[in-house]
C-alpha cells in the first residue's frame, strides 16, 4: 500500500469511528484510472480513480472520485450524515 492510499484511507478511517461506526462495517477500495479509461479531451488532472465504500451490513456503496475538490472522504461524510448508508 502506499503512502498515498494509505493516507486516503486513515481520512475514511477517521470519518467512520467520528460517525461512532465500527470500521470492519465497511469495505473500501481504491480503483485506479486506465489511461484508456479516461474521455477524450478530458484534462488528465481531473481524478486518479474511484474509491467505492460499502457498508457491509446493508449492502449499500457509494462511488467517490479520487483527485478532486471537495476530496472524496468529505463527500463521504456528509453521505453518512444524511444516512445514505442506512447506518441507523
């Protein structure tokens, strides 16, 4: 794992147990972009990946793009807040 991932994950990490949420709830993974996966004309800066959560317990995920503003575990966040998941 690397540092950057690594550290994208601890945000995520941080969000859920803030959220009083058990961290082995969710499954997290980091898709990196193919170059051939990326639009035509679209600006090469313009995300790394995708970051899919789920929340095991209900089978519901959320897909994140990795690279952009806001960041993806600030999205995340405010999904949790508005109970996308179906935490409780």
């Amino acid at each position: 794992m690397s540092m950057r991932k690594g550290s994208k994950l601890a945000s995520f990490h941080r969000v859920i147990v803030e959220a009083k949420l058990n961290l082995d709830a969710f499954e997290i993974t980091l898709e990196k972009d193919t170059p051939e996966s990326k639009g035509k004309g679209s600006p090469g800066d313009a995300g790394t990946g995708t970051i899919k959560v789920m929340y095991k317990p209900t089978d519901v995920s959320a897909h994140y793009r990795d690279g952009v503003v806001p960041p993806a575990h600030l999205r995340f966040e405010a999904d949790l807040k508005l109970n996308l998941f179906k935490t409780h």
